[in-house]
C-alpha cells in the first residue's frame, strides 16, 4: 500500500544504524563476527500536472556489512595424505584395514598409489587444512557476509491521474532487489543467490453517475531466484565443470550447465560436501483481472463484479544428484575418510532429472451482493459468489494420477513413450485421464442482517458460506514414472569392488536400485470443500465507550 501525491512536494528521508560493537563475543569465536546495519529511507511526492496528476515514490536501501563465524571439522594434514596413525592414539584406537583384504593396514598408511584421485581433488578444491587442534572441530572461520541477504533495495513509484471528474487512474510498480553470498558448510563452497521481486497495480475508476461506479484492476507479481550468478565478485564454478575437473564417470547424463552445484560427498564425521543447487526459478509470475460495478438504485445498493487469477511457476534449477551423491561411512576400511581417500563409497546415487519445467493454474470468482435497506432500522445483506478452481497443469505434459480402483498409475497419452525403463515393473502405467476436471457447482450464498433498536444499541448477524481453495498449485504429482533416483550399493567380492571413483557406478548392465514408490492420485471429479462461517454480535454505546458482545 502507498500513498498518493497530493498538490504540495513533499520530501522524507532516515537512517537507521546497528552495530556489533556493543556486542559479546561468541565462546568458541576467535575474534567478534562483525554485525552492522545500514538503512536508508527517501521518499518523495508532488504535482506532475497541478490538479491533474501526482506522483509518489520511495527508494529503501539496507547495506549490512557483516561477517559470521563457523566452527567445523575436517581431515588432518596427514590424514590428506593416507595416514591415519594419528587414530591409533584416540581414546578408543581405529584400526584402518585394506578393503580388498580385511587385513589391518601397517601403521594405518594408506599406500600413495592407491589413494584416489578424485578425493584428493574433492579435498585440495573443498576441504582446508585444520586451524585447530583436535580430529573435531578443528577449522574455526569467519566469512565476510552476514547470514542473510548483505544487499537490498526496494524502489516504488505510483502516479495518480485524472482524466476528468469522472474517471481517474492510478499505477504503481515495486520492486525489491535483495543480494545474497550465503556460506558453504566450508570456505569454498559459498553459493551465490538474487532474489528480484516485481509487482504491479493499475487501476481505473469510472463514475458513470451519481448512482453507478465501475472499478476496474490489474496486476501482478514476478519473483524470480537464481542460484549461481555472480555477486559482488564472487563466481561459482558450475556443477558441470567441477565434475570435469574430478574427472567423475556415469553423471549428469543430459550434460546440463547450470550455474553453480556439484557433486555431492556424504562423509560420516564430517559436513556433507556440497554446493547448493544452481539455475533459475520463477518461484511466482501471478496475473489477476478483475471488474466491480456498485449501483444504487432506490433503497438497494447492488455490487456485482469477477475477478480471474492466473498462478504460473518456471523451475530451471538442476538437483545435485544429476551430478552424482556418495556417501562413505567407514563399512570398508573402519573409517569414513578412509573410504573416501581409497574412492571406495558405500553407496552412489544419481537422478536423471526432469529441467525446464512451467506450472500453470487459474483461478475465476463471480460475485452479486445486494444492500436492501428495509427500514431506516433494518438493513438486508444478501449475496451470492461462484468460483472456479482449476487444477495446475504443467506445459511439458509429464503428468500423472492413480487410479485406487486398478492400482494403476495414469499417465497422458503422449507421456507413454516418456516412463523411464527404471519405473519399477511391478507398477502399471497406462494412458487415461490425469487432470481433474473442475468443481462447477461452487455456488456460496451468504446472509447478513443490521437492526438498530435505538441509537446506542445495533444487533447483527450473519450466516455465509465459502468455497475452500486449496491454495497455488495443488492436486499436482511431480517426478513419478519420468524422473527417479537410482541408487546402487556397493559390495566387495574376492578382493574386487562393484564400483570405485571415479567409475562410482556399476558397468553398463547394472542397473541400481529404485526406492519404494508412494503414488499419490487425485478424483478426475473434483467436489471443493466448502466452510460455514455465521455470526451474532449486540453492540452498545455507553457514554463514550463501545461494548460489543
């Protein structure tokens, strides 16, 4: 909401400042995380065309130059190397043991030749050397940015005009512009993230006459994030890139190049390595219309009007898991970093994922109301609304419902040819019917009734009913028979592993496991919920007080 302009400029500004210098240190925090805000304000409004047209706009600007400290575990510089001697002396000693053999390795030395060249790339790109003592929390750092967004600005502009004495216009546009570089679960594995936000109203009022006036509104919003962009300086390698320079075998299949990502490494004892997901999402790009006409005739006063949204979400963002997933929790050699150093996970996970795709849903409400005032006592409120809520669609068409009845799984016609061959076999697909067809019979009426006994007590009540909607993007299955995770667990026969980076996966033939499918089916007849929604107050003025009961 904003103000208009008026005949007269006006000009607002302010700051507001916060700072960490009054602030505590944290106990495990070498030195204090820098914390301070910066937030500017500047407004303005005035005449474009003295009588005619005005103008208001408003510029926020936030600026938090701060710094968060973390606290994190990672391998030793000897265990970079294959030396894990140092587990030899803990507490509860760990003996490391060759895999292949079962035999405990002398003096807990991997052999230099059999460490693998994928995570001695993972560790050299990823993992810093301890500053601390200890096998656990041995790396305290301080990254340059606050926990949340470092940088925003909002602008706002509205104009207000009017054409003549009977019809006016008024505009506004917003935008917000937040800025992030948000840590890693290490130092180099920041990731980057713009969150532009726009949105927009126009509206037109129209006195016909004395007795009629038209509104008529538009608007809409676009909210939009991308992952991996460039942002004050700092460029994240993309996923694509990283598993070339691993030299990592059997992933990303359709060879996507989003902007950041990578490869994901799960190593018990120690933070998941990984960089958030890169690409673009649309998170929102809604338009609404809508029309009301108020007229008063005699003593009825009758509004009557519609409204049209349309919700549409655009998701270009790649999983992680395209790039592969592997987890290494110490079942070879006794030792999870172990595993990870001889490239030995004990599972390996990649998703051929669905990219790209749009969401679509609408939603139309029509509505009548009409004010009788029976007496200069009673007033009559009776109104009528009809909505119609369709189901989201996607634009690629890889949809799919299920059928409780068969225990099938359907899918559209053209979609057939799109099952992956992984869908488990156990599980029919077949083509039918997969959007839901509208409720029609959304018809709410709704009651209100005013009587004033005298001129300090007033009775109301009212009875009403409204239609459920179930929110932007409901009764819709993602993922399904088109995009799974396939996940195959490692073994070791006669000395010889099912897989080893960077080959993490098994030789063509081999397919991995598919996890349990839980299908979720919508009726193809929707019935929309409805609420009843009644009420009944006495009001009464005493002295200067207002009670309400």
């Amino acid at each position: 909401i904003t103000k208009s302009g008026t005949n007269a400029y006006h000009v607002e500004a302010s700051y507001y400042h916060r700072n960490s210098a009054l602030g505590a240190r944290g106990f495990f925090e070498a030195a204090k995380p820098k914390i301070i805000y910066h937030t500017f304000n500047l407004s303005g409004s005035g005449p474009i065309i003295k009588n005619k047209t005005f103008f208001y706009a408003l510029w926020n600007g936030e600026r938090v130059p701060g710094s968060s400290f973390y606290l994190s575990s990672v391998p030793t510089a000897a265990m970079r190397n294959g030396d894990f001697s140092e587990l030899l002396a803990i507490a509860k000693p760990v003996v490391v043991k060759d895999p292949l053999t079962g035999v405990p390795l002398p003096g807990n030395l991997i052999p230099a030749q059999r460490l693998s060249g994928v995570a001695q790339k993972v560790q050299n790109a990823f993992l810093p050397l301890p500053n601390r003592p200890g096998l656990a929390n041995n790396l305290g750092w301080t990254f340059p940015y606050p926990s949340d967004q470092y940088r925003a600005d909002v602008f706002s502009v509205r104009i207000d005009h009017r054409l003549s004495e009977k019809n006016s216009l008024s505009g506004r546009i917003q935008t917000y512009f937040p800025k992030y570089v948000e840590a890693g679960t290490y130092p180099a594995l920041t990731y980057t993230q713009l969150r532009p936000n726009y949105s927009w109203v126009f509206t037109d009022t129209h006195v016909f006459s004395p007795t009629v006036v038209n509104t008529f509104s538009t608007g809409g919003n676009r909210d939009a994030e991308y992952f991996g962009k460039e942002v004050d300086g700092n460029k994240m390698t993309g996923a694509a890139d990283i598993t070339k320079m691993l030299g990592l075998q059997g992933v990303n299949q359709q060879g996507l190049t989003p902007g950041g990502g990578s490869p994901v490494f799960s190593i018990t004892g120690y933070s998941t390595v990984s960089v958030s997901a890169g690409g673009f999402l649309l998170n929102g790009q809604n338009f609404n219309f809508a029309d009301n006409v108020s007229w008063a005739i005699g003593r009825h006063v009758i509004k009557f009007g519609g409204e049209q949204r349309t919700y549409g979400r655009f998701d270009s963002r790649v999983a992680d898991e395209n790039f592969g997933s592997f987890s290494f929790d110490g079942s070879w050699s006794g030792n999870a970093y172990a595993d990870f150093m001889l490239g030995l996970p004990l599972s390996s996970t990649r998703l051929n994922p669905l990219v790209n795709r749009k969401q679509t849903t609408k939603e139309l409400g029509i509505f009548i109301t009409d004010t009788f005032k029976i007496t200069p006592k009673l007033t009559l409120d009776l109104g009528l609304r009809w909505d119609r809520f369709s189901a989201t669609t996607f634009d690629d068409g890889l949809m799919f419902n299920w059928d409780p009845q068969s225990g099938n799984v359907i899918v559209p016609q053209q979609a057939l040819s799109k099952v992956i061959p992984l869908y488990p076999k156990t599980i029919n697909v077949v083509a039918g019917q997969v959007i839901p067809d509208p409720d029609l019979r959304n018809f709410a009426p709704r009651l209100w009734v005013a009587y004033r006994l005298n001129d300090k007590t007033v009775i109301r009540g009212g009875y009403g009913i409204f239609n459920e909607f179930l929110g932007q993007y409901t009764r819709l299955n993602t993922g399904g028979p088109y995009a799974l995770n396939e996940t195959s667990n490692n073994t070791i026969v006669n000395g010889v592993p099912l897989f080893q980076m960077p080959n993490a996966f098994p030789s063509a033939g081999v397919s991995g496991s598919v996890p349990s499918q839980s299908v979720t089916g919508y009726p193809t007849q929707t019935q929309d919920g409805y609420i009843h929604q009644f009420n009944a107050t006495v009001e009464r003025q005493v002295h200067d007080v207002g009670f309400r009961l």
